[in-house]
C-alpha cells in the first residue's frame, strides 16, 4: 500500500485543480449570449455541455474531499458500501474511490 501521507497530497493538488477548472467553468456559464440567435442557440447547447462538465468536476471534488477526510478519520481504500479492501489496483487508477469495483458498477 502507498504511502497515505502520498495519497493526500496528491488528492489535496487533485482537488485544487479541480476546484479551479470548476470555477474556469462557472466563469464561462456566466458570459452574457449573444445577440445573433443562431450563435445564442450554438452558445446555450455549449453552455449545456458546459453544465453536465461542471456536474461531473462537482462530484469528484465530493469524492475527493469524502477522500481526504477517510484518510485523515481511517477507513481510506476501504469500499463505503461493503467494507472491503478497495484494492491497490482500483486506487491507483482512481485515488478518491470510494466503492470498490463491483459496489461501483
Ligand atoms: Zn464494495
């Protein structure tokens, strides 16, 4: 197993990177539409793309931060769903896990 000191390091830069692009996105949600409706229409389905972007940093930033507070409480790279290791493997591809594989799916 890495070492955990390791682990939070890298989820706390993780989060950081995370935290900004979420907010590069926010920025771009908020830039007023264009007049032109056909560049109105191009810009609203970018903004939806935009939004489900957002969504998708929005819940890793949770599990990155429900990561971090495992490591510090205990109970990191153990399945939140049936208590079983999560697996060195599973960790490495995916550091802020909470579930293992077959809880995941
Ligand atoms: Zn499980």
């Amino acid at each position: 197993m890495t070492n955990l000191e390791d682990i939070k390091s890298l989820l706390q830069e993780k989060l950081a990177a995370m935290i900004e692009r979420s907010e590069d996105i926010d920025d771009d949600l908020t830039e007023p539409a264009d007049d032109d409706w056909g560049e109105a229409a191009v810009e609203a389905a970018g903004d939806e793309v935009l939004e489900e972007v957002g969504d998708v940093t929005l819940e890793e930033i949770a599990q990155i931060k429900q990561a971090l507070a495992r490591i510090e409480n205990g109970g990191y790279g153990l399945c939140m769903s049936c208590g079983e290791d999560i697996g060195a493997e599973r960790l490495k591809v995916l550091p802020y896990a909470t579930k293992c594989m077959s809880c995941a799916e």
